[in-house]
C-alpha cells in the first residue's frame, strides 16, 4: 500500500539537512514504535530474514520529500510552509485504516544534529491500486526517488552500478527476487518470478546521479550513489509487482527511501 502525507512546517527559516533521508526514517520508526513498540523494534534490529541468510529486509520505502526550497550550503531552505511524502508499506489491505490513524495529525521532526524542521501532518490519503492481472503485466514504473543498484564487492562492500551498466537492471531483479523469496518461501520465486523483466526507459535528457550520505558527520557515515531521471519497463504477475511496488526497487529502501516508484 502507498500512502501520501500533507505536512506543514510550523515555525519560520526552516533549514533541512540536504541529506533528510535517514532522519526520514528514524521518524518512521518512531510513529510505527509508538503504536507498536515490538514490531517496530523487530523492524529496526532484525527485520524479515530469508531462511538460511543472514541478510534483512524491512519491507517498506518512502520519496524524496517533495517541497519548495534554496540550497543553502549542506542545507536546503524551505521557501514556502507545505511538503509532501509518499510511503510505501508491504501490508494487508486491512490495515489501511490502521496505518492512517497512526499517521494522521502526528508532530514531527525531521533533523540532523544541526538543524531541523518540525512538522504537523495534516492528511494521509491511501492510494488506490490499479488493477492487475494475476498471469502478466506489462508498466512503466515512475521514480518517487532516485534507485541504488549495486552489487557485493569482497569484504561485504557495495560496488553501485549506473543505469549504463547491464549488470544494472540484473541486479534489480536479483533483490527483487530475494524479497519475494523473503515473503513467500525459499524457491517461490522460481515459480512466480520466472519471467519477470526490468528495463530503462530513457527520459529526453540522460539519467543523474545523486551521493545520498547515511548518518553524515558520525563514524558511521556511509555514501551512496542513487541514480533518477529515466523510468523502468516492467513485466511481471500481479504478485510480484505489488511486491516491488510496495517494498522499492533495489537496495537502500527502508534506510534512506530509495527505490520508491508508481504506476
């Protein structure tokens, strides 16, 4: 399920760290913890786990926050009171009622060490969901942010990959299918993935990059290239695509909200 928040900041000169994504997070977890603190602590510490891997997945991704703004050194300026975010939960459709009441009138900060902004959300609307055949699908998927593709280097390191890069669209589909297989059981995606196909659908000016930085200014700060400016092709059955739909495209989804895209 997607949902869409209306905020609007509640003081004035608001400055916004230009790397809001992690503290993005953080506030989603807050929210989740304060409704359910198990599960969202089950969440940030372990999250679901494919059997026999040691690897997570959380299982939900958020857009770019959507605003008007003056980059200001590493800060970005609001320049008008109203924001926009689109989440994307792996959830039954019936805790839609649930997941808008968590959400609905909630105050929150989203902030580094160095400033922040507050907000009150002021609307959560639930999007509706296109129709899909159970067998085949063929869509063009639009980016709410921008897409990490990477794959494993020795010692665990991530090599990010560009749209240029045929391992690119592979690698997408490799997460893709280790999350179905996380969801539905080891070999589920053998039967139900087989097919399925992600390709670059070029816009009229070349795709950009983005370098995202996690937890910047601490020890463990991490940088990560995110590609955006083009949309993806893709073919798959109505339970796989609900699945990337839901949970992002690529890596980087639940940390910093890469990979949210829409029909």
């Amino acid at each position: 399920m997607h949902i869409q928040l209306k905020l609007r900041a509640l003081g004035k000169n608001n400055l916004l760290p230009i790397n809001y994504q992690y503290p993005i997070s953080a506030v989603i977890y807050k929210i989740i913890n304060s409704a359910d603190k198990e599960y969202a602590k089950f969440l940030h510490d372990t999250g679901y786990k494919k059997q026999d891997s040691h690897k997570a997945f959380k299982f939900f991704t958020f857009s770019d926050l959507a605003f008007p703004f003056q980059v200001v050194g590493d800060r970005l300026r609001m320049t008008g009171a109203e924001a926009t975010l689109h989440i994307a939960f792996h959830l039954p459709p019936t805790a839609e009622k649930f997941i808008t009441g968590l959400f609905l009138n909630q105050q929150i900060l989203i902030a580094d060490k160095r400033s922040g902004v507050d907000f009150q959300i002021t609307e959560v609307t639930v999007a509706e969901e296109r129709p899909l055949n159970d067998e085949h699908n063929e869509v063009l998927l639009n980016l709410l942010s921008p897409i990490v593709s990477g794959k494993k280097e020795k010692f665990e390191y991530y090599q990010f990959l560009s749209p240029d890069d045929p391992d690119f669209t592979t690698m997408l589909i490799h997460n893709w299918k280790e999350k179905f297989d996380t969801l539905y059981g080891l070999g589920a995606a053998a039967a139900e993935m087989s097919a399925v196909q992600i390709s670059i659908v070029p816009n009229k000016l070349p795709p950009r990059s983005r370098l995202l930085t996690i937890k910047q200014g601490t020890p463990e700060e991490t940088k990560v290239r995110a590609w955006y400016n083009y949309r993806l092709k893709v073919v798959a059955p109505a339970k796989a695509l609900r699945v990337l739909l839901n949970t992002g495209c690529g890596i980087y989804n639940s940390t910093i909200g890469c990979g949210c895209v829409y029909m």
